[in-house]
C-alpha cells in the first residue's frame, strides 16, 4: 500500500503509523479527484461532439460557441410558486397510489397462483 501511494522506503520507516495511513488517505483522494475530473472531461467532450455533430444534422442547432464555458443557470427560473408545488405533490401521490394499487394486484396474483400449486 505504502508503494501505491508514493511514500519511499526511506520516508516509510521513518514515519508513524498514523502518518502513513494519513498519506494513504490523501493518495487515494488525489485518485479520487484525478478520476472526477477525466470523467468530467469526458463528458464535457461528449456534450460538445453532441452539439457539434447536431448543427450538422439540423439547422436549428447551433455550433457551440465555447465548449468549455458552462451556461449559467437562473435560478430564479427554476423557482416553483406553492400552487406549481401543490401541482407537483398532488401528481406525485396520484403516481403512488397506482404503484401501490399495481404491486397490491400483482401480490395478490402471485398468492393465488401459490395457493393453486
């Protein structure tokens, strides 16, 4: 593990125990982050070839300006007012009330079939 995380033999036996692992830890976040950014990279790359391949397809897409630069969002936009939230919960219920009424229908299904056999 020592190895892994880049600490030399010579740094390794003169460190604590405690101060390895805190190396470990910190070798295995920089993993972590290296690997955050490639996916994110990755993604971006796959929005602009996205974008980039639409406008050729369609004349209402348009080549992207700056494919690094991120659209910034308003918030303000995505602001609910309380009758819009109502709206939303009350369809949420709606929603659930039909998956229960699905899973009871199945589950009694199923216990007829069991109680057949």
């Amino acid at each position: 593990m020592a190895i892994e995380a880049e600490i030399s033999e010579s740094r390794f036996f003169k460190m604590t125990p405690a101060a390895i692992k805190r190396e470990i830890e910190a070798f295995f976040k920089r993993q972590k982050n290296k690997w955050e950014r490639a996916e994110y990279q990755s993604w971006l790359t796959g929005l602009y070839v996205m974008n980039s391949i639409g406008c050729c397809f369609s004349r209402r897409n348009k080549y992207p300006p700056n494919p690094m630069e991120q659209q910034k969002i308003n918030t303000e936009e995505l602001e609910l007012t309380e009758e819009q939230k109502e709206y939303y919960r009350q369809k949420f219920v709606e929603r659930l009330q039909r998956m229960e009424k699905r899973f009871n229908t199945a589950k009694e299904k199923s216990a007829e079939i069991a109680q057949k056999k």
